[in-house]
C-alpha cells in the first residue's frame, strides 16, 4: 500500500527479538488455534491468536511493558501515566504493580465499567484511575498534561517504536506457531499500534504474505489517512468499537502501515456484533468488539481467501456482560430482523387491535411499543419496534401497513431519528 512516498525506518526484527525478551517472563504465550467452524464457512484454513486469552485479556501488556522496562530507573522512579479506552491502560496497571511504580491513567468517561474495573484489580494500590471526557482524545489530551506538569513518562497506546515493537511480538509468535507462512493476516486497526508491529515483523520474515488492516466503519481512521496521502483526523466517530475507535491513527504507525499492509478494509458495527455472538454461540469464544473485527472482515475476502491458510488476531477478550443486550439489539437490525416504526394510526375505534391482527405476520413480534404522547394518545404517532423471524417478512409487513392506512416512518433508515429515539 506504499503511496509512493518514503519509506518509513520500519521496526527492526532486533528490535522485536529484544522486546520479546523483556516480556517472555511477564506474558503469555498464547495459542494459534484451527477453527473448524470458520474454515468450513469460509473453505479455507483459519487460524486464530487468542490475545484474548493474554493475562490481561488483551495484546496490550507487550508494547507497555517493553516500553516501561525500558526506561531508566530514575524515569521509572517518577511514575508514569497513560491514556486507554481500557486494554492499554490494563497494560500499563499489571505494569505498575509487578515494577513496583506508581501510575495515573485516564480513561474515557464512557469505558465499560467491567474495563475500569480490571485495571483497579491490575494495578491495585499502585495507580490511580481517573474518567474524563467521552472519548480516547480527551482522555489523551489530559494524560499528556498531567505528564507535563508531574514530569512523569507518559506511555503511549500505540504511537511508539517500543510499543509498535512490544506489539510486533505478536507476529513473531504466529509465525513461530504456523506450520507454513500464512497466505493472510487479518489484524484490527484502532491507533494502529498492533498493525504496524505485526507487519513489521511479519513482512521481514514472509514477504508474500499478505497483511489486512481491519476498521471499524464508524471509526476509519487509518483509511481516511491513507485517502488522503496523511494523517487526517476525523471529526466524529462511532464509540461502539472502543478498542478501535480513534479518531487520529498515529504518525509512526500510518507511515509503517501506509508502507507495509496489503489492504484496508471497514467493516459496520452490527454486523462486528453479528460475529461477537456467534464466536461465543459456536465457540464459546468472547471477544470485545476490537477482537472480532478481523473475523468479522472474511466475507469481505470471501474469494481471495479460498484454500488460503489465514490468520485472525483476536486482539482482546474484555468485554463487559451488561453491554450484551445492546450487541444483540445491533446484530438484529444489522442483519435484517429488527425494525423500529414511528407509526401514526387512524382515528377509529379499534386501530390497535387491527393492527396487531391485520398487519403483524404471525411470527412477527412487538418488542417496544410507547406512545410519544403521553396526555394524548389517540392522536399522537407510536414507537413501535417489531422483530421478524425471517427478513423476508419485511416487505410484506410494511405492505400490509400501508394497505391498512397506516402511515409510517421507517427509523432504522433514518439514522438522526433512530439514534435520538433507540
């Protein structure tokens, strides 16, 4: 993906060997797995690196421990501080505590409460966790003050040639773990960090082997930068996708990427939930939603990857319980069986009634139902979320609505509306 411009000094493999090193005594090793079930779907050989089976359920341990066991012992003395949206800060914590230094990270105000929890467990009396604005950049504009004012090392989630080269072990494990080189490895892009490690160390080793970057399609901020030819930061961005939702890849990690992946490709957020339950439904895998982007990414390498050996990094486990109501909610109306209306019925005596006989399918389902009238009901428009057993019963039922005079507005295809009322 060079855009003809110059090459970037990519991550040694001395550089990578070294951080290995450093972290053969502090992480896991984790395993390269066969999955039956996707190579069967996809006819192929998929192979997954469960990261999320790493002691902090995630990748994020190796680029912050390298970097910090690299620091001289008067900087390490001072502390350090850091950013996440949630597995870089667990990093940095199980960092602090088996250094033996004290640690401030700030986190995004909207992180998953399971998330914040696991690095209070990591870090324990050792660091201090503080929750500020409603995204990685805002908790990222305040970690870099603090370090300016304390004069504590700050550690960076992925914009660091000893993060990038921590994170580069990664590839050097697949590599060591595969019986062949792998034809494709598919690895989530947030900062870029995990990406820019990987390629590095697997290009130098297997050039032919093609590297994905993976997106999530409301946080593309590597492939706005490539199409752009720089580093271009986005102006808003989906949160859903915490583990990857950046809104500026880093400055090293674009020009590594830009230099060494094979391809970038989005994917939308439901259908990453689609692939989060099934993981756990066929597998009994859980992966964050940053985990099950690369899995996610195959349909769209459905053809390419035929008789192919291919390998997911799934970067990270952490996913909290109370958000799988909402994973299941996106899954459905991402593949075609949830449907939210704003309908406006009649004003005649038994318009409900004819509604839920006349105008349901008989495997349809109401799920929501509340008038946005509440003083007022008879003349005021309904919320109504119905599920479908089958999404070929779609046409049909807004059909029969129409039929019956029902006027309607379709909110899933209205996405101000939808994110205003659901």
């Amino acid at each position: 993906m060079n855009l003809n411009q110059t090459p970037t000094e990519r991550i040694g493999l001395e550089e990578i060997v070294q951080a290995q090193m450093h972290l053969k005594d502090v992480v896991t090793r984790t395993p390269l797995q066969h999955n039956r079930v996707l190579s069967e779907r996809y006819g192929c050989q998929v192979l997954l690196k469960r990261e999320d089976l790493q002691i902090v359920r995630s990748f994020k341990i190796r680029g912050a421990f390298h970097l910090m066991r690299s620091l001289d012992s008067d900087t390490l003395a001072k502390g350090v501080v850091c950013a996440s949206a949630g597995n870089h800060a667990q990093g940095v914590a199980y960092s602090c505590q088996t250094l033996g230094i004290p640690g401030k990270i700030y986190m995004p105000s909207t992180t998953p409460r399971q998330k914040v929890t696991q690095v209070s467990f990591f870090g324990g009396s050792r660091v201090e966790v503080i929750l500020t604005g409603d995204t990685f950049d805002d908790a990222y504009a305040e970690a870099v003050a603090e370090s300016s004012r304390s004069g504590m090392a700050f550690i960076h989630p992925f914009d660091d040639r000893k993060i990038i080269a921590g994170n580069g072990t990664v590839g050097q494990e697949l590599m060591e773990a595969a019986e062949s080189a792998p034809d494709f490895v598919f690895v989530t892009v947030g900062g870029g960090g995990l990406a820019a490690g990987v390629a590095s160390y697997v290009k130098s080793v297997s050039p032919s082997t093609k590297i994905i970057g993976v997106e999530p399609e409301g946080a593309p901020s590597l492939k706005a930068s490539l199409d752009a030819g720089a580093v271009t930061p986005l102006d808003q961005i989906d949160k859903f996708v915490d583990g990857a939702a950046v809104k500026r890849v880093g400055d090293l990690t674009f020009a590594i990427c830009r230099d060494l992946l094979d391809g970038v490709v989005t994917v939308p957020e439901g259908k990453v939930c689609t692939t989060m339950l099934d993981l756990y439904n066929e597998n009994a895998i859980v992966a964050e939603p940053a985990g099950a982007l690369p899995i996610t990414a195959l349909d769209a390498y459905r053809d390419q990857i035929k008789g192919k050996t291919v390998v997911c990094i799934v970067s990270g486990g952490n996913n909290d319980v109370d958000r799988m109501q909402e994973i299941k909610e996106r899954s459905l109306i991402y593949e075609g069986y949830k449907h939210y209306f704003m309908v406006s019925f009649p004003q005649r005596a038994g318009a409900l009634r004819e509604f839920l006989d006349q105008v349901l399918g008989p495997n349809d389902d109401i799920t929501r139902f509340e008038y946005t009238k509440k003083s007022n009901k008879d003349n005021g428009p309904a919320l109504v979320g119905i599920e479908l057993k089958h999404r070929s019963d779609y046409d049909p039922l807004v059909e029969r609505m129409a039929k019956k005079g029902f006027q309607f507005l379709e909110l899933n295809k209205d996405p101000v509306l939808f994110n205003l009322l659901i």
